[in-house]
C-alpha cells in the first residue's frame, strides 16, 4: 500500500477515534437529561435519541477497527519496517 493511502487510513482512524468520543459525551448527556425527565413521553424520545446513538457508535467502532486492522497489515506486510 503507497504511503498516501496508510496517511488516509491513519487520518479516519483517528477521525473515527474522535466520533467515537462525541458520541459517548452526546450518550452521556443524553442520559442525563432522561434521568431529569418527567414526561414520559419526552424519556420516550429520549430513549429512542439515545438508542440511535448507540447505533451510530457500533458503526463508528467497526469502521475504526477496520482501519485499525488494515494498518496492522500493512505494518506486517511492510519490509522496509
């Protein structure tokens, strides 16, 4: 693999590494918020935002370790290194 496209799959990895940690603070304050809510249809909605967050950061994570993975391959099959 050519220089350029390690520095892409270095550059989303850690993009993806900074997702990753947006996401947790938006589920944390997410969180929050549905252990302040009342209305139970607001912890309704609540639940559902936090639901797809969720599902926005197990994307995130197999995107990241995909990356990762390939990295490491390229790092192994690299003679020069």
């Amino acid at each position: 693999m050519e220089s350029i496209e390690v520095g892409q799959l270095e550059r989303e990895t850690h993009e993806l590494i900074g997702a990753l940690d947006a996401v947790s603070t938006l589920r944390e304050e997410l969180e929050l918020r549905l252990e302040e809510a009342r209305d139970d249809c607001v912890r309704e909605v609540l639940d559902n935002i936090i639901a797809l967050v969720d599902t926005q950061g197990i994307e995130y994570r197999h995107r990241r370790d995909e990356c990762r993975a390939r990295l490491q391959r390229e790092e192994h099959d690299d003679p020069e290194q």
